[in-house]
C-alpha cells in the first residue's frame, strides 16, 4: 500500500495532482491547523483515499513511502521535521525550500537532488548543505546523475516551489509512472 504524507499549507490544494502516478490508497495528513487537516483529508476522501488526520507530523511521516511538504513560507517557519523518523525506502518532495526539516537530519537522506544547481550556487541561504546534493532535475532527467540505486534508500527532490520545477516535477513523475505502466488501465 502507497501511504502519502502531506504536510499542509496554504499552496497544498493547488499544487496538489488530479492524476493518480502511483497506487494511493491512503495519504496522512498533518497541518497545524485541525480544520486543515481536515480539510485536506475530506479533499483526499472525495478522490477515493483512505484518509488518516494525524495529530503529530512524526505520526504522519513515519508510515509514509512519499511525502510531501508544503508549508507557508512567510512568517518562515520553525523547523520541526525530523528526517530520521523517515523509513527505509521513502520519497521525499520537498516543495518548501525544505525549510520545515531540521537541517542537521538531512544527511539520513541516500540522495537529494534539487531544481537547478546553478541557480542554487546563487542562492544567499542554500536549501540543504550542498554536501548532501547528488545533483539538480536536469542531471536527473539526462542520466548524468543516478536515481535511486535500491529500494531502501531514502531520496528528496527539494525545491524553490517555482512553477517551472512543479511542471518538470510532474512530467518527470508522469514519464516514470507509464514506464512503469502505472497508468495502464
């Protein structure tokens, strides 16, 4: 079973897919807000997902082989994300500038890659330590940085929430999904 954990915001309904790249079955939501959370778990029931409010994020994550991070990013939010509450195998998508993980966790992660190296470079604060970054989207979808290698790594696509890496995102997800024939009928 596909659990999703999403992390709720004020960009998470439209960011969110209409189209169905993996098996879900269920997602966990967590917000700071009760009514959000329910809010987007009312969202995911009228889709046909099981829907699971969480009352901690550790409660969310811990279950999840993808999750997704959305939060506010004005006033900056306070980390509260533990990267080693992620189990083996988990896809992270990082929509948030990565901002709600405790940075000194991120290293649990096998492979992070983020929108654009360059523009990164230019960056005044870094999303993650650059250490920790495999490569960008480009690397990525050209072959010259590796995927995932095995089904127990932890990997993270973090990025500046600009449109351009939601669409690349999501022809990348969608590429993979019918190599895969995930949306064979």
């Amino acid at each position: 079973m596909r659990r999703v954990h999403r992390m709720r915001g004020s960009g998470a309904r439209s960011s969110r897919s209409s189209g169905r790249p993996f098996p879900l079955q269920e997602i966990r939501a967590f917000a700071r807000s009760k009514g959000s959370r329910e809010a987007l778990c009312r969202i995911a029931e009228t889709r046909g997902l099981r829907a699971v409010p969480s009352d901690t994020a550790k409660a969310a994550v811990e279950p999840a082989d993808i999750v997704v991070t959305t939060v506010t990013l004005i006033p900056e939010p306070v980390p509260f994300l533990d990267a080693r509450w992620l189990k083996a195998g988990v896809f992270a998508t990082m929509t948030d500038l990565a901002l709600p993980w405790l940075p000194e966790t991120m290293a649990i992660f096998d492979r992070i890659v983020i929108d654009d190296l360059v523009q990164e470079a230019q960056m005044s604060k870094p999303m993650v330590r650059p250490e920790l970054v495999a490569g960008d989207l480009t690397g990525l979808v050209s072959g010259d940085v590796p995927g995932r290698q095995s089904a127990s790594e932890r990997t993270a696509f973090a990025f500046r929430g600009m449109a351009v890496g939601d669409l690349a995102i999501a022809g990348l997800a969608f590429v993979r999904a019918k190599a895969i024939g995930a949306l064979d009928d």
